[in-house]
C-alpha cells in the first residue's frame, strides 16, 4: 500500500501540485483503495477546518439550473479535469495545506481537496468563467453549455473556450459530450422534451434493498429528496422514516413503514 502512495506522491510531485514541506502545521493524510486496485489520496483537514471562517460562497440551487433547460434544444456537456488542482494556492496559504507521510512533510501548490474553503474558492473562479454567457452553466466542475439551434450553439461554445483559456483551466477530454440532443447531466437526463430523473440513478434507488442503519436510510432519503420534484408529496410520505433519524430513536419499522419503503 505505501508503494502506491508513494507513486501517487512522486505524480504529485512531478506536476507541480505538491512540494516537500518544513511547515509547522501537519494534517493526516487518508488513503483510499480504489476497485482498480490503484488509491486516491486526500488530506484530512479536521483541525484547519475548524479554525477557518468560510465567506459563505452559495452554490448554484440544481432546481435552478434545471429549470434553466428547458427552451434548449442542443447540448454540450463538460466536466472540469482534476477541478480543484487546476486552482494555484495563495502562497501564505500554502504552509496550512501541509501534509504527512509516515516519513515525510508535503504542502499543495494547488487547491487540495478536504479543506472546506476549497469548495467555495472554485465556484467564484468557475462563476468569473460562466459569467456573461447566457446559455452556459456551471455547478462545481460541471458544465453544460445549451441552445436552441446549432449554429448559436458553436458561437456559444466559443466564447466558452475563450474563457478557459483566459482562466487557463482545461475540461477533460472523454467525459465531453458535445452538440448532443440528449445528455445526462447533475443526474437528470437532459433533451428537447424537458428535464427527467437519470434512469440509471433511479433504478439504483429502485433496486436498493430496505435499509437497515441510520447511514443507509440516509442515503435512501437523500436520493429521494434530490428527486423530490418528480415525487408528489414526498415530504408527507417520508415523514415517518424522517421520525427514525432522530437521535436515541432505534431504526425499528412498523409495517407501515415498510410499506412507505415498498411504495418510494
């Protein structure tokens, strides 16, 4: 395992996202085994998250964006590569961002990921981007730029290339779908007849099996809420299972809401 976190390391190294530190902070590195056999790396951030005042940078609302859609007719879908590491740290920011190794002292160049300022510094630098550009819209390091007709949408586009360029930030080549009629974007597919959940999304929820703990009824009542505007009265149906949520309470089902589970 620490073969690989060093390999990691020495890729961090050799693109200029980390360098070796002598700051006096030091924060846990964690270390996450991925399905391909390979680990991705974060910091955990616990100590200087509690110290740091956050300027309260608002995301996007997702009912927004989506309501947003609905006169396009063409899509074109991007996601930013490796968002947060395309970000340069502040130099008097960058001893805080310190890290360690079993046997070594790293800090980011680059905005790390972990540190809860981290999310809002990206969406003023993506705002500045998409500002302006009436049929281009953002949430985090996803885009997607839409139109009525093809030709306002290649103008459309440009100007949006521009603006990476200007900002110096680069999208990631395969996960673009450009000039599509139907596109999947935040977890609704997108096209010329409106907004709907993604049908993958939806069947993950469909098949998932009743819960069990708290954690997966959370999940279970978090895919529910995104969805919330395709579910009628959702807030009265998932009432009883909000009950169970509560502190001290034990997640035990009544017959009824077992059904309330079958039924969603």
């Amino acid at each position: 395992m620490q073969k690989k976190v060093d390999a990691v390391l020495d890729q961090y190294l050799a693109a200029g996202l980390i360098q070796h530190s002598t700051s006096p902070w030091a924060s846990r590195l964690v270390v996450i085994p991925k399905e391909d056999g390979s680990v991705r790396i974060t910091v955990s951030y616990k100590r200087l998250n509690a110290l740091v005042d956050l300027d309260g940078q608002p995301l996007h609302r997702v009912d927004v964006i989506l309501d947003s859609l609905y006169t396009g007719k063409v899509f074109s879908i991007f996601d930013l590569n490796s968002a947060f590491h395309q970000i340069v740290c502040d130099e008097d920011t960058v001893p805080l961002t310190a890290f360690c190794t079993p046997t070594q002292l790293f800090e980011w160049l680059r905005m790390p990921q972990g540190a809860n300022a981290s999310p809002s510094w990206f969406v003023k630098v993506i705002n500045r981007v998409v500002h302006g550009l009436e049929r281009v819209l953002a949430y985090l390091d996803d885009v997607i730029c839409f139109d009525e007709e093809p030709l306002g949408h290649v103008l459309n586009l440009i100007e949006f290339f521009k603006r990476l360029r200007q900002y110096n930030l680069k999208l990631s080549p395969g996960k673009a779908r450009v000039g599509a009629t139907h596109a999947n974007f935040l977890g609704h597919t997108i096209s010329p007849a409106g907004v709907s959940p993604d049908g993958v999304k939806v069947r993950a929820l469909t098949h998932m099996p009743p819960p069990t703990n708290v954690k997966q009824l959370r999940s279970l009542l978090g895919g529910l809420s995104y969805y919330r505007k395709f579910l009628k009265n959702l807030a009265t149906k998932v009432r009883p299972l909000n009950s169970l949520l509560k502190q001290g309470v034990p997640l035990k089902y009544t017959p009824g809401m077992v059904n309330v589970v079958k039924t969603l």
